[in-house]
C-alpha cells in the first residue's frame, strides 16, 4: 500500500507523535509536581466540638498536587460566612483547613455548646406547666420572670391520723402557701429561654398536649450560681411560673431550629 519512503515518512510521524505526546504528560507532570498554591492552615490543635477562631489560621504556600478538593484557598472569603465550628474530628496543628471537617450551622448541638464555652454561660433545666406559663408565648428568646409558689408543709400523713384520733389541734396547719416574685428574689427577673421540650425531652409538637408538664431551658451566666441553686430548690419543693416580659431574636433564631 505505502512504497518504502512512504513506511519511512509514517514512522518518522509515528515517532514525532510519541515523542511529542511524552513531553507534553511530562511538562503537565512536572507542572502539577512543582506548581505551587496558597491554601489555609490551622496553627494550633482545635478540639472536635468547637468554635474555630480566625487568630487559629494562617495561610501557607504548598505544592498544587497534594491540595485536596475541600480544601479553603482564600481565607477572607471563606471568613465571611463565620461562624465556623469543628465536627466530630477537630484539627490538628498544621492541618490544613478543609470543610469537610467544619459546620457552619451554630444551631447544631455541638455549635450551641461552642457558643456557652465563648460566652461563660451555663444551661439550666426546669418543670413547669405552659399552659400556666402563657403557653406558647414561652418560646425561645423569650425574657421571662418567674413567680413560685411553694404549698404549706403539712403534717405527715400518719402524725394528721393520730391527731384525729386523739382529737390534737393540726400541727402545722397554721402555715400558709408562699408565693415568691422577683420583688422578693431578684434573682427570678430577667431570665431567658432557650429552649422548650416536653417531659420526655423532645421536641414540642404543635396542637397537642405535651406542654403539660414541660421542660424550659434557661440560660445563665457561670457566676449566677445563687440563682441555678434558687430554681433547682423551688423546682424541687414547688411551682416555677415564668411570666414573659420581653424577647430576643437573635436567641430564637439559633435554637428554635430543631424545636
């Protein structure tokens, strides 16, 4: 078909086309090898769970190949959609910053945590009864006070049976019920509400009557320790109301996400 110049001139072809095809994959190699970007660092170990900082990153410069595919490559842009916080794998110094590893959503439980830790705040957990407590107005970021009424200590049950028979005077009856306000217990002002279960703990559901009883979480300061010790005694002893008094949007955005 091909004369003898003509086999000569195809392999001559042939041979430039390998050739050529070599040194193009070899440059593209070499390329890719010795490219260099600037992707973000973490400096310093982060802990799973946890709200990541700015100050904690750092940019660095490092070979183009082993760049994973999540990795954040500009740090301004990737800042303006903070806050971030670490999943269940945390960072290690010298880490580099990759999304997979991060949560934007600070109404995770874990984001919420975060956020107690950066706030010095503390969570504390009462009974009350809704419906007695405005109901539904009992939301998160709800600015309640609470009003706690504590029943008369009775007799016990076996001293009211002697005393009848032996016709003795009601030891004990003459005390009254007690009704406590902020006026009394300024701790009891100005509390907010983060959050709403019903008594198993999960989620209130619209049109139903798990709000009888209920479970309100409270939000306090580390140093108001006064005030969780008062709402723990009269949750035990007695009747917490919560009267709404104001709100804060800011609160029921972030945690009335899951509720």
């Amino acid at each position: 078909m091909f004369g003898r110049k003509g086999r000569i001139l195809l392999v001559i072809i042939t041979f430039c086309g390998v050739f050529l095809l070599s040194y193009f994959l070899n440059q593209a190699y070499l390329r890719k090898n010795t490219a260099t970007m600037e992707v973000v660092m973490v400096t310093k170990k982060v802990p799973p769970y946890s709200l990541l900082s700015k100050e904690d990153l750092a940019v660095m410069t490092i070979p183009q190949a082993i760049v994973p595919d999540d990795a954040v490559l500009d740090l301004e842009e990737f800042w303006q959609d903070s806050p971030y916080y670490t999943t269940d794998l945390g960072f290690g110094a010298g880490d580099l910053l990759c999304t997979e590893k991060l949560s934007s959503d600070h109404f995770t439980a874990w984001g919420k945590m975060a956020a107690l830790t950066n706030e010095e705040s503390m969570l504390i957990a009462i009974n009350t009864n809704l419906v007695q407590s405005c109901a539904n107005l009992v939301i998160p970021g709800s600015l309640v006070e609470a009003i706690v009424h504590l029943p008369a200590k009775g007799m016990e049950e076996e001293d009211q049976v002697i005393s009848a028979i032996v016709h003795l005077p009601a030891k004990g009856m003459e005390e009254e019920d007690q009704v406590i306000s902020c006026l009394e217990e300024p701790a009891l002002a100005n509390l907010l509400v983060v959050d709403k279960k019903n008594a198993q703990a999960a989620p209130i559901e619209k049109d139903s009557r798990e709000a009888i009883p209920a479970v309100v979480v409270l939000k306090l300061h580390k140093n108001q320790q006064t005030t969780a010790k008062k709402l723990v005694y009269y949750n035990e002893k007695g009747t917490i109301y919560l009267l709404p008094v104001g709100f804060r949007s800011e609160i029921f955005a972030g945690w009335a996400v899951e509720g």
